[in-house]
C-alpha cells in the first residue's frame, strides 16, 4: 500500500489522467481506436533516442556550442527559443521539445545562478507549439484538418502565415522581459564524441523521423529502431518515462469515451455554428482536454474551418494540457529539477495565459 500510494502520488499529472479515464468508462465504451498509436510508439522511440544521444555526450557538445554563440542570459534563451520555434515546423512540435529542452537544461544547469530558467523553458514550449502551426506536418491537428476538410495548400498558408508572423512578433517583445545578464566564459573543452557511435545514432534517429514524417510505416519503423536502440545499450530502456506515455494513452481513452456521450456531441453541433462561438469554443475545449482532440471532437460539428484552424492551434496555450506537448516539455523539466514541478506550473500557466489573451485580442480583430 505504501508503494502504491507514492507510485500515485509522485506523478499527480499520471493520477489525475488515469483517474479521468475510468470515470470517463461509465459515460462511453472503451476502443482501441481512441488511442492514436501513432503519437505513442513515435514517443517511446523518440524519448529512447534521446537518452541515448544524451549518454552519448552529444547534448553536452550542443550546449557548449550554444553558449559560445550567446553572450547574455537573454540571448541564450532567445537563440534557442527561435530554434525551437523554426525547427518546430519541420520536425513537429513534439520532437523540436525532445531534440531542444535537454539541450537548454543542460546548459542552465552550468549556470546554477542563472535567472528565468524556468520562463526559458516555457518559452521554448511556447515556441515549439507556435511555430509548428505553419506546415500542415507541423503538429497533429493541422495534419487532421488539412486532411479532413481538403484543404488546398494556398489557403492552408494564407491562415498560417497570419499566425506565424503575430507569433514571432509576441515571442521578440517577450525576450524583452527576460533579463539581460553576462555569461561568464566558459574554459570547458568540448565534450569528445565518439564518430562511429553517433553516426549510428543519427542513422537511427532519421530512421525514426522516417516513420514520423510517414514515408514508412510507423508501426514498423519505430519497432524495429527502437529494437537496435536497446541492442545498442539496454539501460536506456529502464530511463523512458512510461508515466509519460501512460498519461497521453489514458487522455485519449478519455476523449473517446466522452465524445460517445450524445448530450455532448449535441452541444457540440449547437455551439459551434459561427465563427466567433467555433473559435473561441475551441481555444475552451483544447484547454480541458487539449487541441489535438478538440479538432478531432469538434471537426464533424462545424463548417467555420478557419476559425477552427486558429482556435485550436491558439488553443495549445493556456493550460499544461492544452497541448500535448505541454506535457512532455514539463515531464522533462521535472526530469533535471524535480523540486521545481510547482514553479514551473505556476510560471508556465502565467504566460501562457498572457500569450493567449495577446492572441485571442488580436484573431478576435479578424474574425
């Protein structure tokens, strides 16, 4: 009992979700295909990877780089907040966070005094969540959108290319709260790599890419990779945080069986039939049970595309489960600094919130 109650009680964010959706099989019938599998085994071999390339020292020699090319405290949090939000469009939302946030921890951990830690963790978040707005690959619910609607690739820009632009202006004014501090100089030589173990590793880490961008098959690209990751080093396989992939399976058991429930599904279609009730209504449900669901959810419902486009991409702000990614960037950040999961969420909610009351005023003007 005593096990079981600190199993449930280090990871609130795992109980809670667990939790919902055993609540959530009374109100409808549990199926597989709530579960995108898809998101789950591209984490599983994303995460082993990443481990690995840790082991390896390779973030380590990353870090080092980043800190030469910045010479305060603001511009380190603003070169890799940029990178993540420009890489974001073509590696997705997911993996800008799994490839950057180790990097940027790494490096904040040499600067123990360091201010804004956290904030450039939110940031960076922030960014990744933005930036993957632009491509229709960018993150799971433009890829669903773009294909549900058939949307031409001009007028998937033409939206885009509005959100983009306000959110690299939004981002630039926020570095400006970020204080500017020297970096001391750094006398540490370059951590040695070892060429034939990372030339495997970036083998395997393009071989997982493969299955994200969907050129083969995930359910045979990740498998297999994940296999040579685990050949390659087994103790990597005891570091994943399940807890992580247990807490995206129980969110999506979760809104499968609530969208079975018809009282909702009937609320839905009522609701969202203008464009200000769609956009704001699903910048609402993304907050309580993410954006990648809520387009899922509300898709059926309604012929305002646009604004559902940006309700649910603005949506990824806001709470820690507005995105899924909010998710896994938090998970990462307790990994390095386990007694800061309060802070964290306290900061982390704050901007997001101020980046979602910017967004909302400025797409209410458009609507």
């Amino acid at each position: 009992m005593k096990r079981l109650k600190i199993f449930f009680t280090k990871d609130l964010l795992f109980t809670v979700s667990f939790l919902i959706a055993i609540i959530s099989c009374y109100f409808g019938t549990f199926s597989l295909n709530s579960i995108d599998f898809k998101v789950i085994f591209c984490l599983f071999g994303l995460m082993l990877f990443v481990k690995n390339i840790e082991k390896l020292g390779l973030l380590n020699y990353f870090a080092e780089k980043m800190i030469d090319f910045s010479a305060t405290s603001r511009s380190l949090i603003r070169n890799i907040v940029l990178l993540s939000f420009f890489s974001s469009m073509i590696l997705t939302n997911d993996v800008a966070i799994l490839t950057l946030m180790p990097i940027y921890l790494t490096i904040i951990k040499k600067f123990p005094a360091m201010e804004n830690k956290i904030a450039g963790a939110v940031l960076l978040i922030v960014a990744a969540n933005l930036g993957s707005s632009f491509f229709p690959f960018g993150n799971p619910q433009n890829l669903f959108l773009f294909s549900y609607f058939s949307l031409s690739t001009a007028t998937f820009f033409e939206w885009a290319l509005i959100l983009l632009l306000f959110s690299i202006l939004v981002l630039l004014i926020s570095f400006l709260f970020i204080k500017k501090r020297p970096i001391p100089k750094q006398t540490n030589l370059l951590p040695i790599i070892n060429k034939k173990k990372m030339f495997f590793l970036s083998l395997i880490g393009l071989f997982i890419l493969l299955g994200v961008f969907n050129v083969f098959p995930y359910f045979v690209v990740i498998p297999i990779a994940s296999v040579l990751l685990i050949v390659y080093d087994k103790e990597m396989i005891r570091q994943v945080d399940y807890k992580l992939l247990w807490t995206f399976v129980f969110f999506f058991i979760a809104v499968g069986n609530f969208s079975q429930v018809e009282m909702i599904s009937t609320f839905i279609k009522e609701q969202f039939t203008t464009t200000t009730h769609t956009f704001f209504g699903s910048i609402l449900v993304s907050q309580v049970i993410s954006n990648v669901p809520a387009a899922i959810l509300i898709a059926p419902f309604t012929d305002q595309v646009q604004t559902l486009f940006w309700g649910v991409n603005i949506g990824g702000l806001g709470t820690i489960i507005a995105s899924l990614a909010n998710l896994i960037g938090f998970k990462l950040y307790k990994e390095y600094y386990p007694t800061h999961s309060k802070k964290f969420i306290l900061q982390f909610t704050f901007i997001n919130l101020v980046f979602l009351i910017c967004f909302v005023l400025f797409f209410s003007f458009l609507l």
